[in-house]
C-alpha cells in the first residue's frame, strides 16, 4: 500500500480553520493510498471556488479549470488516455450552478469519472451567497433576506442524469467518505460523490451540529443493498426508485452512504472501444504525434482502415 502521504503537497493549504474540505482532501488521500494507485496515475480536474483549490493540495496531476467547466476538460483527458483515474473535485456553484449542463451530460455518457461535489450550500469562496442547494427561504449569514429559489437535489439529479454509482456522504465522517471514494473509484462508469461539507465560515445553518443531529447511514437500514445484482430491467426499475425515494429525505433525517450503483451499464470507454476496436492500444495519448524534427505526423490510412468496417456496417444499416 501506498502511504498516504505520497499523496500531499507542501503547499499551504489556506483553507479557513474546521473546513469541511480537510476532511473531503484527507480521505481522498487515504482513498489513494489504500488503492495503491501511483500519484502519476490519477488526475484531478478542479473548478472555481475554495473547492478548487483542492487540485493544488492533491499529490496527482492536477488542472485548476475554469468556473463550471471541470467535467468537459475531465472527459478529454479520460478519451485521450483512458488508463488513468479522473477525479473531479468541484463547488455547488460551479458543478450544479455554471457547470449543470455538463453534469447532466456526464450521466448520460457514463463516462469512467469521479464527481466529487463540496456541498456547502453556498458560492464560499464569493462570501457566502446562496448555491444551487440551499432551499428557498433560508438566509445564511451573508444573505440580506432569504433565498427565493428552490435547490436542485445532487443525487436525483444524478440518478435523473444515468450516473451507474450515486452516493452522499459526510465531510467530517472520513472513513465512511473514503470507503465511498474506494467504491466510486473502483466502479466502471460515471460517479458522483455529493459530499456534505460544512463551511463554518458562511453556512450557519448547516452546521455540524445540524449534520450530528439528522444524518444516518443507508447501511443501517434493513435490506439496503443499491447494487444491482444483473442486467435486468426490472430490478434496476427497482433499485433506481428506492434510491429515488430515499433521495427526498431532508428532514430529520437525512441519508448517507450509496444510493444507487449499476456496473452492468456499458461505460462510455467500452462503447467507444466498441466503434474502435483498437482504442485502448491506441489512445490518442498514445500516438505519436510528430517526428523528431516537430513535423506532424496524420496517419490516415491507418485510422480509415480502423474505421473502414465501422463505416461499412453503419451504412448496411442505414440504407
Ligand atoms: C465565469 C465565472 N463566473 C463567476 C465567477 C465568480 N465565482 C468564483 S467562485 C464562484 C462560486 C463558488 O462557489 P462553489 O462552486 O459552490 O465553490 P465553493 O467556494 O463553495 O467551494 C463564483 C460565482 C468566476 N470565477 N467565473
Ligand atoms: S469559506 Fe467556507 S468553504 Fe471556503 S475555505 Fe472557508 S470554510 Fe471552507
Ligand atoms: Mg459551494
């Protein structure tokens, strides 16, 4: 096993004192660590928010992206070299507000990411406004009066959108979130991860004693199982609508742990695979691009061979 400080930079980590980011950071390193995957094997892709800054804290390649656009750039590096895992770290706001469309567009695709949401209900790093999954009517601290629109749910949304692994878990339970973070990475397929994190600078209703109060784990409750045992419908019909209905809890109670998980859905690699039999040999990160002297190379023949049967079967079937 890997230690887990192989996985931490000497960067100053400025996050404000009792941030619930520490322990969504901590986990991911153990999470890491215990996989033994080599920090040259991971990438982290991070957006804009105190939620972004994690890609400077992670011991991994890391790109620090634009607001909202941390799943496009995800999706290309996986395409480009689907032998490395990509984690996406991102705020509320950015993944759920300026970034949604991408979200849903990474269900649907069930492309092999791991969405990791810091959901403190409010833009931190902006000083406080409202986030997409703050509720209408509540006023943190920063607010001059109370927010008028309503949230949006992460894991319906999710469960909506095709994710095959959907989960919640809690920043300040750090071996639960990183037995979920060892899950989602391990799963085939897009994943999301809807951390509940405590921002005690902003938030001051979801506080840790708000969380201490209401949170129980799904595991507790008698046969919760959310993996689907096989390819068929209706038990994933099945599987999804209890996740769906466990998904409105928001009360007294609030869930956490996996919802829903299906590793029988084709990721988005398989299917490409599919088209291009030879794509996992030969990933674009793979090719060689120039020649010594910087000359491009474009190898046509070899990828009209590739596609050649492709194209002709399509064809057969469209005529
Ligand atoms: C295109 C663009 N719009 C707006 C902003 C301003 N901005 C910076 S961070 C942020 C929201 C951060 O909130 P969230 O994504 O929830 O991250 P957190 O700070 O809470 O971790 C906004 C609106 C920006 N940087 N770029
Ligand atoms: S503002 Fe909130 S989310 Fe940002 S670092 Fe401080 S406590 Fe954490
Ligand atoms: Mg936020």
């Amino acid at each position: 096993m890997a230690s887990e400080a192989a996985y931490r930079t000497n960067v100053w980590v400025d996050w404000c004192p009792a941030c619930g980011n520490f322990g969504i950071l901590t986990a991911m390193q153990r999470a890491l660590a215990e996989l033994n995957i080599p920090p040259d094997k991971v990438v982290d892709v991070s957006g804009i928010g105190c939620s972004g800054k994690t890609s400077h804290f992670l011991n991994v390649n890391g790109v620090h992206n634009l607001h909202g656009r941390s799943i496009p750039y995800a999706e290309g590096i996986k395409l480009a070299n689907p032998e490395l895992t990509v984690l996406v770290n991102g705020g509320d706001g950015d993944l759920l507000g300026i970034g949604m469309a991408h979200f849903v567009a990474l269900g649907r695709r069930n492309l092999d990411i791991k969405v990791i949401i810091h959901d403190n209900q409010v833009y931190g790093l902006t000083k406080g406004q409202a986030s997409p999954t703050l509720r209408a009517g509540q006023r943190v601290k920063s607010m001059p009066l109370p927010n008028m629109q309503d949230w949006v749910n992460p894991i319906s949304v999710a469960l909506a959108s095709g994710y095959t692994f959907v989960a919640r878990a809690y920043a300040l339970w750090i071996d639960d979130l990183k037995e979920i973070l060892k899950a989602a990475i391990k799963h085939r397929g897009a994943a999301v991860i809807d951390v509940l994190q405590p921002c005690p600078t902003w938030n001051n209703i979801y506080t840790p004693d708000f969380y201490k109060q209401r949170l129980y784990k799904l595991d507790s409750e008698k046969d919760w199982d959310p993996y689907v045992k096989g390819p068929d419908p209706k038990e994933v019909a099945e599987k999804l609508s209890r996740a769906f209905a466990k998904a409105q809890e928001w009360g007294d109670r609030i869930p956490v742990g996996i919802f829903y998980a299906n590793p029988y859905v084709e990721s988005f690699v398989d299917n490409v695979s599919k088209v291009n039999p030879m794509y996992m040999q030969m990933s674009p990160a793979k090719n060689v691009i120039a020649k010594d002297d910087g000359t491009p190379i474009v190898d046509v023949p070899t990828m009209r061979a590739i596609f050649k049967d492709y194209i002709i079967n399509v064809r057969k079937k469209h005529n």
